[in-house]
C-alpha cells in the first residue's frame, strides 16, 4: 500500500468516526456514564465500522491501519466519551500480540472473529497482589500432558465481563531466576474454570466493565500458547504494552481537547461585570497553556506512533507520551472547571466527567511513576558512562 493510499483510508477512517461520535456517542455517554451501564449498542456499532480489527492484517479480515491512524481514532472516540475506548482498547493489545507473536495456525484461527468483534477480549495481567510488578504475578499455569491448568485471578480487566478471549500471563515456571522469565502467554477463551467475577464501581470511566477474571482448573490446550513457546510472555506483553501506552496518550489528549474547546466556548458566552470572561488575562493565560499542553501531548503521542510503525522499541516514546498526556489531562480538565466555575461541577455539563476521567490515564497501561522507571532506565541506558 503506497503512503498516498495510507493517508486516504486514515482521512476516510476519522471521518466516519467523527461523524459516529457526533450522532451516536456523545448523545448517550451522558446517560450511559449516570447509569454505569455498558453501550452494548455502540459497542455493536464499532464493530460494524471495523474497529475492533483496526491494527488486524486484512489478510484475516481486519482493517490493517497503522499505529498513528489508531492513535488518531483513540482520540477522536474520546473527544465524545473516552470510555467507549474501552471495548477497543485492551482488544487492540490482544489482536496486536496475536498478530506479532502467534503462530500461522493461532492467526488463521483467532484473528478473523477477533477483527469483525465477533469474538471480543482483552489483556489478563494485573493481579490483587499488584499490577506493576508483573514478575511477582502468582496465577500459575501447570503442564498436564497436552494441556496447562491455570489457577489464580486477575482483576481490574477491561471488557472482563463482556469479552470471551483474553492474552492470559500466567508463570509457567515458578522457579526461573530472574523470575519474569517464567511468564509465558496464552490465547484464553472463557468456559469451564474460567469466569467473571465482580465488576469494579469506578470513579470514572464508568459504562465500561473492569472486573474480576477468576481460574479454577481452567484446562487449555497448549496449542493456545502464544507463539507455542514458554517463557515469553513479559516480552509479549511489554511489546502489547507499547500500543497500550500510545492508545492511552492518545484518549488523554481527546479528554483534554473536548474540555478545552468546551471552555474557550464557555468563556466567550459567560459574562461577568459586563464583559465576556474571555476578555480577562486570567482566563487567556489559562487558555493559552491549556492548548500549549495538548498540542505537546499530541505531537510526543504521535512521535511514539510514528516510530511503532517503524518496527522500533518505544517502551521510552510511549512512556514519555502516556506520562505527559495523562499529566497533563488531569491540569486541563480541572482548569476547565475552574473556567466554568459553579457550572462546571454540575452533571448537567460534560466538564465534570472530563474530570473524572482524567485520572484513568494516569493509572491504566502502568502508572505514570512506572513509567519514570522505564523512562530513566532508558535514559541511563542511553547516556552510560
């Protein structure tokens, strides 16, 4: 496909979506986050437009788009309502480490139902006992002839509820030092042994199911072992991480743009003392270091993409990207706020669920003082002596 076509398909692929967040997204997200209910509807409307196979090869019926075109769309989809990211987002970093590490056979098999949304899923790896430390991980997956039994649980998982197959970690050696050599990833479809268990009451992000995912003896063939090899799963989902990291910089900056373009509106309507608030150099300096913020965001989400798409490591960009994005998501919706004064804390206003929001960024894909971890390991890497 030649660069010419590429920026075709991305030009016609934004546009469909923001029509699909005008018409249909932003008229129920007010009503659907109230009532914490999951938009079934839309959900079925994503898959309908492709989304769900958006980093999916059309060889296995998906749309194939590269990693910029699918950090644009994580941005556009959050500038209506950022959790109808959810359902797409945790499933783009299984199809994408089914992509890159399955075999022929576990492609031809999963990624067709997985890129028209047929089948639905997610990423399995944060744990009760912790979710930075992935090496400390306790679910363990025992070897038993042609099969592993997996026992343990997960928690905190997007589409945990509404998704069938999820990119499972679990230790297939308990023993191996350094330990995350143990870790081995699998290809895991909901059945016997392996449920939902409790949904999650979130601040925000609310609409989307994070839940519980629970293994009793849950048998799996070992051809569901991701790349039919032990041992490298952390590596798997480092990579599957990189993509995570990029889709969120990128929900953060749809986040931060829908409330500053709310309040630069709102601040040339409301008066005060007989001119518009707009006209005050409080509010212009505030303005001006809201899209100041998000046009950095944006650029550094976008470097990070540019560079996946060169088949480069990222775990620095896109650390680097989700940091200051979600950062600085958080400052933009509270300044939007504090623009609309008393009108901005009521529910009857977006404002307030920009707000809410906000702190999911910060939190999801590796919290952001993981990410100064990896980026100063890196550095230091980088700059040895």
């Amino acid at each position: 496909m030649t660069t010419k076509q590429q920026l075709e398909i991305r030009s016609q692929l934004l546009s469909v979506v923001r029509d699909f967040v005008k018409q249909d997204v932003i008229p129920q997200a007010a009503e659907h986050d109230e009532q914490d209910s999951y938009p079934s509807e839309l959900a079925d409307q994503m898959a309908d437009l492709g989304l769900f196979g958006m980093t999916v090869p059309e060889e296995y019926g998906g749309l194939g788009v590269d990693v910029t075109t699918f950090a644009m769309v994580f941005e556009e989809l959050s500038k209506g309502w950022m959790s109808i990211t959810g359902p797409i987002g945790s499933h783009s970093m299984l199809t994408w480490g089914i992509t890159k590490y399955g075999t022929k056979d576990q492609k031809e098999r999963w990624l067709p139902d997985l890129a028209t949304g047929k089948k639905r899923g997610g990423l399995a790896l944060t744990e009760p006992g912790g979710g930075t430390d992935v090496a400390g991980m306790q679910t363990y997956a025992k070897k038993d002839g042609e099969e592993y039994v997996i026992n343990g649980s997960k928690q905190f998982i997007t589409n945990g509820k509404n998704g069938d197959v999820f990119m499972l970690l679990a230790k297939t050696d308990m023993n191996t030092d350094p330990p995350h050599k143990g870790i081995s990833g699998f290809i895991a479809e909901k059945g016997t042994g392996f449920t939902a268990g409790k949904d999650f009451n979130k601040v925000g992000y609310r609409g989307v199911d994070t839940s519980e995912l629970l293994f009793k003896d849950y048998r799996i063939s070992s051809d569901d072992l991701l790349g039919k090899q032990e041992g490298n799963g952390f590596y798997q989902v480092m990579d599957s991480l990189e993509t995570g990291r990029i889709n969120v910089a990128a929900r953060a900056i749809g986040v931060a743009q829908a409330a500053f373009e709310a309040a630069i509106k709102y601040s040339q309507q409301r008066e005060t003392f007989g001119r518009p608030i707009s006209s005050r150099q409080s509010i212009q300096n505030m303005l001006a270091d809201m899209a100041t913020k998000i046009h950095a965001a944006r650029l550094m989400t976008m470097d990070a993409a540019e560079r996946k798409d060169q088949g480069d490591r990222v775990d620095q960009e896109a650390g680097m990207a989700k940091l200051y994005a979600s950062e600085i998501c958080s400052e933009v919706t509270l300044d939007a706020m504090r623009i609309h004064g008393g009108a901005g804390y009521m529910k009857d206003l977006p404002v307030e669920r920009y707000y809410r929001d906000a702190p999911l960024m910060i939190i999801g894909e590796g919290t952001n003082e993981i990410q100064r971890l990896v980026i100063a390991k890196n550095l230091l890497k980088r700059y040895e002596i």
